[in-house]
C-alpha cells in the first residue's frame, strides 16, 4: 500500500471551510527574511522550503480523522458546530478528497473509521449525520473510496430551516397534483385526487383550477427522511418532528389570475421558484409568462416536467429539447441540468445554490411516482440562500412586517398573514400599522404568533406567519400595509421615481399612463406623472420614471424591486427615490443623470 496516499485522509466542508492545511497554518515559517543570503544559501532555503511542503509520510494531528485524539476530537467538533451555524443547521462533508479538489480516497477501513468519528462529531454538538453518495476512485490500482455526508442539526424550539419555494406553470400542468402527492405522501389516480386537499375554494375544486394562494409543507427530519401528512395527523407535527421545512406557495396558472401570481412572487419574498410543465403540453400559455416573472425578480428557478407517464419518451425528449433551447436564448443565459439520477440530484443542490445560471431539469410522473425520489432529494441537500451572518444583519434591525392576508378567525379576533421583513416580533409587541387611506398609522399589539399552523412565541427576520391581533377593527387594514416598530417613525409615500425597463408596450410609454405597480406586498393602479429627460419610451428602453398612486399612500423602500403592467404591456425597475407628499410636487428633472 502507498503509504504517502493513503495517508491523504482529509475532510473538507462544502461551505467553503476548509482545515488549515497550507505551511504558515501548520507551523512552518516560508517569509522571506529581509537580510541578503548566498546564491547557496538561497538554494539552500528553497530545498529546505520545498521538502517542507511535500505530504509527510504521516498525517499531521490537523488532518487525522481516524482515532484522533481527545483534544483534536474536541477542535473537530468545535469546528463543526461553526459550520453548522453558518450553513443555518446544515453543512456537506466530503471525505476522501483534498482542499484542491483532488479524488484522493480512503480505504475501506479508513472510511469507516472517518464516518465514525463525523458520527460522534455530530451527536457531540446534536446533529445527524446521512450518507449522500458514496464512488469508488482507481488511484494506484487500489480500490479506494469518497463519500459525501450531510450533517444537520436536530431541531430545538422550532428553529428549524425554512425554505420557501412558488410553484409556476401553465394551467393544467399539473402543479397542484405534484405538490399533493409531495406533501400528503400518496399518488395521484390520474384524476386529480391528490390535490383536492391544497384547493380553498368551491370553484376551484369543481374546475381543478387555482385561483388563489396557498401554501402546503414538506419536512425533513435530521437524519434526511421525508416528514410529511402520511406520518404526521396535523402541521404541528410535522414541525416538530421537522429539521428542514420547504414551504410551497402555490401559485394560479391560468391568465386571467396574473395578478394574483405576481403578487405571491412579490410578497412573499419566495427563495426559489419551480416551473411546472407537462411534458404532453411542452412551453404553451403562461409558461414563458411565469419563467420571465421570476428572472425578472431574480428568484433562482429549477424546472420539473410532469406527466411523463401520458407521454412517449420521443415525447418527453422533445419538451426537455424545447426547454433547454428557451434557458439558452440571451434572455436568459441559463445552463440547464437534466436529472435522471440521485447522484446528478445532489450535484443539481449543491451547484443550483453556487450558481444562478444553473437550472436543474426533473422529468417526474406524479401517477408513476417515477422519479420523484430524485426531487425529494433536492429538496432535503438545497441549501438557504443568505448565510447566519445576514440574517444576523436582518434580526438586528427594527421590526418590520408586510401584511398579505386578512382574516377575522371565531373566539381569536382579526388575524393577519405576511413575512416578517426585518427584525424580531414577540408575543406582546406593540407595533403601528399602516398607512390607512388618510395617511395614518395605527397603534396594535399582537396578541400570538402561529407559524406553519403551529404556536410559535418569536418570529425572526424572513419567517412568514400569522399574528393575532386581538379585537383590532379588521375594516381598518388592507392588504399591502406594514406593521412596524414605533421607533422607526415610518413615513408615507404618494408620488416616487423608480429606474424601470420596458419590457414590452403597444405603442409608445409617456405621461399620464395608468399601469399596476407591484413593489413588494403593495399592489395599486398608479398613473405615469413624467419621464425625467424623455417625452416618451418604447420597448426595450429605460428611464427614470416618476409614478403617483391614485387611491391611497403607501409604505415603500428606496431600492426595492418593482414590477408594473397593464394588459400587454410590462416593465421592470426598482425605487430610486421618495417623493414629498404634495399634491404640485415638480420632481428635479436633473435626477435622471444620477439614474442613467
């Protein structure tokens, strides 16, 4: 046996945290001194300095993993528990491979021996551990191997990961179906069955179509298994057995509910985004609709192609072709992926999160179950997009929380839906809310918090629930308004100038055109007051537009994404700037430069 390969057992975080291994960090001093050497000396140094740097014939205390010591056990696991709150909960491990990226491998001893010291790792500071691939790699004509390990945190307090994810698609392609057979852990029959549980409304269940937003949830526990309504009578558990929670947000798919699909992309604030199409349909109605809405609001989007089983496989090629010429086109500048194995699922994870111009392609049957497997696997390895850090930077901030839905719930009160922006909201929390129609914040305290249909004593920055808040006058809120922090003294907003592009007009752009402007959870009709530097704009052009709200003043935030249409035509841009509430407000016509 190669003694100086063998001796290569190394293990390197997926989250970009290596083990010191380069000479400074293991005590090995290669600064040039500043006082001048012999030509000999020199070489002398560079001999010294280069034998210093090859592999040792053994392993240095930093790199054992196999029986380490009792301190280097304890600085191992130190570090894990590191990783594991920056990767929020979770973080890939892969033995048998350099910090270079070089497939080195272990032998089979030495990789049991590896996953048994990451086991105790692991039960040290509370986690799991699942073995994710497992390969072979020839290196010396020995049979040697590299795995890829998942360690995730076993959930305490609810502070579980949650992910969001909006489901688009044309209608009838089966999106419902999918996220019914997902989350209630059956197949469909072919006719629809699965999806009668996810539909809110009478006529949605007699014309199979959704109208409106809701939301279903899929778990995984610590060691990776699926935790959904086949194990688990309510939400409540669920989350409590959950480790990893994704949240779908189902959105409509027929035309006529546009708005109601913009406003779940905007609003909700999803992480990512899953394009259904039906594989006997191909790119038809919405679709191509719903793929720039996404790109649009830079929300990372991976595609799943349904109903294989109604189709032939010269069929179902022909769809993905389809799709991979669209992800190509300069538009959208996407790398597509095609799944058809476990191993490309947890390449697709893992590179899907690194990158934004990968798109991963699953081509699944909701009837068959086939391939479905290899979606769950996606879901249990996709990683959060921020990091601990940011989402420090968000907590740390005053309390700020979009209102999205309204409800009047018996023996509670009024009770309100939406995600909490920034900051930290308690039980008890006295907050304002507004603006109302005349311009007004109102003072509320919120009485309990549920999240995921389950009590919950604190909300954090990014989680969407829902507050109670008491004998509150439902008929005083709507749909778009904030609840925030007292200190923050907010401000309102009738007039404000947003850097936008045309994506697409009949004719020509110019003042006093009326289109919906979506910015986050606010929606309303808005009328164009001036083009600063332009009489006009046609498709394809940009400039700083200046926009007034018709009905009522709104909440917004310099630099927050904004999206306007009006029948065919539509437009993209973000705020550039908050305009004095005054009714003969002339906004500086030299601004446009600073926007250009």
């Amino acid at each position: 046996m190669d003694v100086q390969v063998a001796n290569h057992c190394s293990i390197k975080s997926a989250a970009k945290a290596s083990i010191p291994q380069n000479a400074a960090e293991c005590g090995i001093d290669n600064t040039p001194k500043k006082k001048p050497r012999s030509r000999r000396g020199r070489r002398g140094k560079r001999r010294r300095g280069k034998k210093a740097n090859e592999p040792p014939p053994f392993l240095p205390p930093e790199l054992k993993l196999v029986n380490p010591t009792q301190y280097r056990f304890e600085h191992l696991a130190t570090q894990l528990k590191w990783r594991l709150q920056e990767g929020r909960g979770e973080a890939v491990y892969q033995i048998g491979v350099e910090d270079n990226g070089l497939l080195v491998g272990l032998t089979e001893e030495d990789m049991k021996a590896s996953l048994k010291t990451l086991r105790r790792m692991a039960e040290k500071v509370g986690a799991d551990i699942t073995l994710l691939r497992e390969r072979e790699v020839d290196c010396d004509r020995a049979r040697r191997k590299i795995a890829e390990v998942l360690v995730r945190k076993v959930p305490d307090d609810q502070q579980f990961l949650d992910l969001r994810v909006a489901v688009l698609g044309n209608v009838d392609s089966g999106k419902s179906t999918l996220l019914g057979v997902l989350t209630q852990g059956e197949l469909d029959n072919g006719r629809g069955r699965a999806r009668l549980n996810l539909f809110r409304h009478l006529h949605e269940i007699q014309t199979g179509r959704t109208s409106s937003i809701s939301f279903e949830i899929l778990g995984f526990n610590s060691k990776g298994e699926v935790v959904n309504y086949s194990d688990s009578r309510t939400a409540e558990e669920i989350c409590e057995s959950s480790s990893k929670m994704i949240t779908f947000i189902d959105l409509a798919g027929h035309y006529k509910y546009l708005k109601t699909t913009i406003f779940g992309l905007t609003s909700y604030c999803p992480d990512f985004a899953m394009l259904v199409v039906g594989a006997n349909t191909g790119i038809a109605g919405t679709t191509r609709e719903h793929l720039g809405l996404a790109m649009a609001l830079k929300v990372p989007i991976f595609i799943v192609v349904s109903k294989v089983d109604l189709c032939g496989k010269s069929t179902v090629e022909k769809t993905v072709r389809q799709l991979e010429r669209v992800l190509k086109q300069p538009g959208c500048n996407k790398v597509p992926m095609v799944v058809s194995n476990p191993d490309d699922a947890v390449t697709a994870a893992q590179q899907f999160a690194q990158s934004s111009s990968v798109t991963p392609i699953f081509t699944l049957s909701s009837v068959s179950g086939e391939n479905l497997d290899l979606l769950k696997v996606f879901f249990n390895i996709l990683p959060p997009l921020s990091n601990s850090k940011e989402q420090e930077e968000l907590m740390q901030q005053l309390t700020e929380f979009q209102v999205d839905e309204i409800y009047s719930v018996p023996d509670v009160g009024t009770v309100v839906g939406g995600t909490l922006y920034s900051g930290v909201c308690r039980e008890g929390d006295r907050l304002v809310v507004g603006p109302t129609d005349d311009g007004r914040f109102l003072r509320l305290k919120v009485c309990s918090i549920h999240r995921n249909r389950s009590g919950c004593r604190v909300l954090r920055a990014g989680q969407a629930a829902t507050l109670a808040l008491g004998n509150f006058d439902r008929s005083l809120l709507r749909k778009g308004m904030v609840m925030v922090s007292p200190k923050m003294n907010p401000t309102i907003c009738w007039q404000f100038e947003a850097a936008i592009v045309l994506l697409f007009h009949a004719k020509t752009f110019r003042r006093g055109f009326q289109v919906t402007v979506h910015v986050g959870n606010v929606r309303q009709t808005a009328t164009v007051e001036c083009l600063l530097g332009k009489e006009e704009l046609r498709t394809g052009e940009r400039a700083v537009v200046c926009f007034r709200f018709l009905k009522h003043p709104e909440y917004l935030r310099v630099g927050a994404k904004l999206l306007f249409r009006e029948g065919v035509s539509k437009g993209i841009g973000h705020v550039t700037h908050l305009l004095p509430s005054t009714q003969n407000h002339v906004p500086d016509q030299n601004r446009n430069q600073n926007h250009s």
